[in-house]
C-alpha cells in the first residue's frame, strides 16, 4: 500500500472510526505528523492523505483525542488493511 500526505483541505465526513491508537502510533503508521489544519475550536490533530490513490483523513473532535477516539473518512475502505479495522470502521 502507498501511503502519501497531501497538502490540501478537501471535505470529508466522518464515515468510521478507530480507536485504541494514540495520535503517535497513527503517526507511526502513516509515517507522518498532523499535516493539515482543521476547526481550531474542535480539531487538534488531522491528517490527510492518499492510499494508493483514494483520498482518506483522519481527526480527532472536542477532545476524543484523549481517549484515542478518532474519525475516519474512508469511503473506499482502504484504511482496514492499515488499522486492522472491518468494513465498518471498527
């Protein structure tokens, strides 16, 4: 699988979540720190990036960060193979 970041804001919705990942190991396992801003007021980490082409993001929202709680917008469902994740999210 290629993993690439990308230097761009697109909208995303949240279609799943993982948890149990602290943003250090998500970070490990894409092979890059938080790339892009998101709401200031709600968003501490997020990332955006391609999996061998699709468009994925990951976020945390109003703290879920601190019990490694995190949103996915993962349309193709290229993210379960990375995260050992099911079809659903999680």
């Amino acid at each position: 699988m290629t993993i690439e970041p990308i230097d761009y804001f697109f909208s995303s919705y949240r279609t799943g979540s993982i948890s149990k990942y602290a943003a250090w190991e998500i970070e490990f396992i894409l092979g890059f720190p938080p790339n892009v801003e998101d709401d200031p007021d709600k968003v501490v980490n997020s990332w955006r990036f391609k999996v061998d082409g699709y468009e994925c993001a990951i976020w945390d929202y109003k703290g879920s960060q601190h019990f490694n709680c995190w949103s996915i917008y993962d349309p193709h469902n290229v993210l379960g193979t990375l995260f050992r994740i099911d079809s659903k999210g999680f």
